[in-house]
C-alpha cells in the first residue's frame, strides 16, 4: 500500500474476491457474542462483517443467514469450527459426566445453579451446520480449526460462496493453500478469542502477527488477511506493507456495543484490566486469550482437571446465565486481545468510520 488507500482504485486482491470497499474484516466471535446487527453494520460500511456460528444449530446457520440478507446487501461472512470437539469430547458417560460436575459444584452452588442434565452431545455436528450453511447461502464461509472435506469446498465454488480459512503456522497456511481456500487468516497470538491452530498444539504455534504475516504471504497463492493485535488504522497499514491484502479486528469490534458481549465485558475492555490478557484452556478446552479473572487464575492451579472441548466450555455455559444476571466477571471468559488497551471506539460506525479514515486519508494521524 502506498500513500493512502483511496490512492489504489481497484484495492487489494482480497478486497476484489470479498467485494468489499475496504481492507477491513471484522473478526467473528461465537458464545453469543456475535450479533446480526454488528455484521450487517461493518458490511453496510464497506468491511466484511462476520457471524460466529459454531455454536448454532442448524436451523439457526440458516435463520442468522437469512437475517443478515434482510439486513444488508453487501457480501458477510458466516463462520464455523470445522473441527468441533477434542479426544474425550465427543460424550461422557453417566460416571464421567457426574465426576465432571464434581469438579464444577462449587461453583454451581455459589450461584445457586442447580446440576444440569447430562446431555447427548455437548457440541453441534460440524456437518449438520455446514450442509445447513451451504443451503443458505452466505456469501462467504469462513472457518478455523482445519480444512473443510473437498467436497464442502467444492461445493462453496460450485454456489459462489467464497471461503476463508484461518492458519497460526506456515504449514497450517500450505495446507489450506493446497486445499484451494480462497483467502487465508494469518492469525498471530496477540489476538483475542481462540487459538484455531489445527496441525499442531496451539502452544506450540505461537507466532506472533508481524512474523507470520510475511513468511505466510510469501509461500501461499491466496490473498492473506492478517489478524492479531490490531485495533486501529495504523495496524491495517502494517500488515498491509508485511504482504497482507486486508486486516482483520476481533477486540476492537466485540468492544462496539452492538456485539454480544455484556456491558460489563465492554467495560472491562476500556478499563486498565485491559493490560492483563492471558492464554488458557480454563474457558472451553482450547486455548484462548482473555482479560484475567478469578476463573482463569484458580483455574491455573488445576490444569490437569481441564476438561477437553468442548466439555470444559459447555458446563461454564451452565453458570453463564446466572453470572451474567449478576453482572459479573470473575466466573465468565472475558476475550480480549493484547491491543486492546488502545481501543478507543464504542460503536461500529464510529470504529468504521475512522477505520476508513485512517486508510484514506494522507498518514497525518491513524491513531483516532
């Protein structure tokens, strides 16, 4: 990119395959935090909005997509988890489950939760949602946590659903490439939310933004997106320089109050807790990055007893109801990224419009 981006009239390969006006994608966030309205906003404005909708069953996959169309006419991502539980994950027996809860009571009692029905399965089947996303539509699937089958991608081509895949490594971004996804999320450990690596550990893919960025767009054909501690304008124009097409934010938005997340959340992210993050499997299983609470700090003293996902994360949606009545944060993730303590925003169009601002205009000032 060079002196602004009003300068390049026909954008970015990636702004070209998305149909979008700018290099901006909004991060999708699921557990609820993820709202039609926030998606349709950035998309009006002229980003890629995103719905997280791992968490949705099918039927929702197409009532969220449908919804979205009313609301905007612009192209919108809807994502999902291609892989949707870990070993140990799938189910539990009656012993396995009340050994489980074992762990959790305290914390059901302190909140005066009674024990949950064990259920059939704690997760949605990525293939119901994903034969539910391809009847519905959206212009865009993104996804993280793997490769969709062939025939899933097949499938997007032969609809004009264009696709999005999300890598933390070289070879995770190789195999994504080979795979024939359409654009590919260079996603480094600052950002908040989960950790989507799926060829190795996620602790032991913690590359940061800046190193990624590069080493990914050098050796894969698809337009790179780049994500991870980026809140403002003068992030877009780094990863733009490092080789990437577009800049994705997750913390800057899911701090607009029309995202999902709890006032008190928001709060949270404008406050100096916000210079606190830390990665842990404490929330859902998997790593992820959130502000430090009194969950994630007890919880360190017992990570052998973490359960695997998404069993850890289904008995916290247990408590959530109940902490969040309360107005709460001690007993509830709170995903943050490490650039959060820049956050300036409080809504998507004030986000968006400096965004845009800060890309179109000469570098007299992208910090606003």
């Amino acid at each position: 990119m060079s002196e602004t981006w009003s300068g390049k009239s026909s954008g970015t390969e990636a702004v070209r395959r998305l149909g979008v006006k700018y290099p901006i994608v909004q991060g999708p966030f699921g557990g609820g935090l993820s709202t039609t309205k926030l998606a349709a906003t950035v998309s009006n404005l002229g980003g890629l909005g995103s719905f997280g909708a791992y968490n949705l069953p099918p039927d929702d996959v197409l009532r969220v997509t449908k919804e979205l169309k009313s609301l905007t006419s612009r192209p919108f991502a809807v994502n999902l988890w291609v892989s949707d539980h870990d070993p140990g994950g799938l189910s539990l027996t009656q012993e396995e489950f009340d050994r489980a809860y074992a762990f959790f009571e305290p914390f059901f009692r302190e909140l005066g939760v009674d024990k949950p029905e064990r259920p059939r399965r704690f997760s949605q089947r990525f293939e119901d949602q994903v034969d539910a996303l391809l009847e519905a539509r959206p212009p865009v699937f993104s996804f993280v946590f793997g490769v969709p089958p062939a025939n899933v991608l097949e499938a997007c081509r032969e609809r004009g659903i264009v696709t999005i895949g999300a890598a933390t490594s070289i070879a995770e971004a190789q195999a994504l490439d080979n795979a024939g996804v359409d654009l590919i999320v260079a996603t480094g450990f600052e950002a908040g939310g989960h950790r989507p690596s799926f060829l190795a550990r996620a602790e032991d893919s913690l590359m940061g933004t800046l190193a990624l960025t590069p080493l990914v767009a050098d050796r894969v054909k698809a337009p790179v997106i780049s994500a991870g501690g980026i809140t403002d304008a003068r992030g877009i124009r780094a990863v733009l320089t490092l080789g990437a097409q577009a800049g994705q934010l997750g913390t800057a938005f899911l701090a607009c109050e029309e995202s999902g997340a709890t006032p008190e959340h928001r709060a949270a992210l404008f406050s100096d807790k916000a210079r606190a993050t830390v990665l842990t499997r404490a929330f859902s299983g998997r790593l992820a990055r959130g502000l430090r609470n009194r969950w994630s700090e007890e919880m360190s003293a017992h990570a052998s007893r973490l359960l695997p996902f998404p069993v850890q994360g289904w008995f916290l949606s247990q408590l959530r109801p109940a902490v969040v009545k309360a107005g709460r944060t001690d007993l509830i993730s709170l995903w943050s990224g490490q650039g959060a303590p820049n956050l300036r925003h409080r809504t998507a169009t004030e986000l968006m419009d400096a965004l845009v601002h800060g890309l179109t205009q000469p570098e007299e000032s992208t910090r606003q």
